[in-house]
C-alpha cells in the first residue's frame, strides 16, 4: 500500500528513538479528577514508522449494528495482547519507558496494544470511553502513541461542558489518566480537509479495553 503522508518540518531525526519524558510532559487538569498528559513529538523519527506499521500490523475491518442496520467501522483495527509482539522494536521501548514514568501513578505496566488505522478523513472514532473492564469503575490510564499526519482528537465531559482538542500525529504521545474514562469522552472526527493516513497505538494497564 503506497502511502501519501506530509513528513513532519519538525521531525528530522535520522533514526527511530524516543525522546526524553521528564520534564517535557505537560499534564492538563480536566473536571471530576481527569487528567491529560501531552508530549508532542515523543517519537523521534517517527514518519519512517509507518510504512511498517500499515505493512506488517494484521488490519482487519469490522462491521456493527447501529440502531436498525449493519455498518462498516470507518477504520481499520487490530489487537495486540501483550505489546511485546508488535511489529516495531521503538513501541517496545514506549511501552517500557511509559511503564516507568507512570508507575508512581498507575502502580503497574502498560501491556496490551489496541491499533487503529484512519487511512483519510473519512475514518474516524465516535465518542467513547474506554470503559469495558476495569476502566469503567476504576481510575487508569489509555496511552496513545500517533504516527503520520495528524488528526485531532477531541475530549468532552459525559453531561456536557466545555471540551479541548489535541492534533495527534508524528510521534506525538497523549495520555488520559485519572477518571478521564468514566468522566470523559473522547473522539478523531471525521474531517473534509485532504489528510493524509494515521495510525494510533493505544497502550493499557490488563483489563482495560
């Protein structure tokens, strides 16, 4: 598959690796004991990832009932149980190094891996919070890792209130912690801009899905 992505100005590392996290991490308090961290350009050198993520992640798409019809997901999907198989050697190392950072936090790893590929802007994600498991009662953490051209995602409290957005792409990490699943929700729009692909690497605590 022939990718048209827009390589980052800012991105100009000639190798994959991740940049620091201490003291480059800027935490935004939201309402009712949520909490989002954002790192842009963690990942440095991040554009050449993802050809290898599109070429060897094993996409599939999926359908689902909505109201009184069967329609297609408008992405692409995949599912790693333990993060340690993904295809890429740098998003073992994320995983690692989120695990160390957070763990004063979240008090125990990240270590499975949901993926999602917005090949234009068309995909997109509905909003959700990530409340299957234990998310849905407990306070956890959802990290995403983006790779190619951004898109935003936006967050809105459950009940209505004012909501925030983040363009997310080239290498940039975003984490929601604190109640942000059960209190907030969150979305990737569609959009009619011409935008090239994206895939997000979302890394959970076991039993958050």
């Amino acid at each position: 598959m022939a990718l048209a992505v827009q390589a980052s100005l800012l991105d100009l590392a000639d190798d994959v690796r991740l940049g620091a996290l201490g003291g480059r991490v800027r935490r935004t308090l939201l309402a009712h004991g949520a909490w989002v961290d954002h790192r842009p350009g963690w990942v440095e050198g991040s554009d050449s990832v993802l050809d290898t993520l599109v070429r060897d992640i094993p996409w599939r798409s999926e359908r689902r009932r909505m109201y009184d019809r069967v329609v297609d997901v408008p992405r692409l999907i995949s599912w790693y149980d333990d993060a340690r198989d993904l295809p890429v050697p740098v998003l073992v190392d994320a995983r690692a190094a989120l695990s160390a950072y957070y763990a004063p936090e979240l008090g125990e790893p990240f270590v499975s891996a949901g993926c999602c590929f917005y090949r234009d802007g068309r995909d997109s994600v509905a909003w959700h919070g990530d409340t299957i498991g234990r998310g849905a009662t407990d306070d956890t953490m959802v990290a995403i890792v983006s790779f190619g051209s951004p898109r935003t995602l936006a967050l809105r409290p459950r009940g209505g209130g004012p909501s925030l957005t983040f363009p997310l792409g080239h290498g940039d990490l975003l984490v929601m912690g604190g109640s942000c699943q059960r209190t907030w929700e969150h979305a990737v729009p569609k959009t009619s801009r011409a935008v090239g692909p994206r895939v997000s690497i979302q890394l959970r605590p076991a039993g958050v899905a």
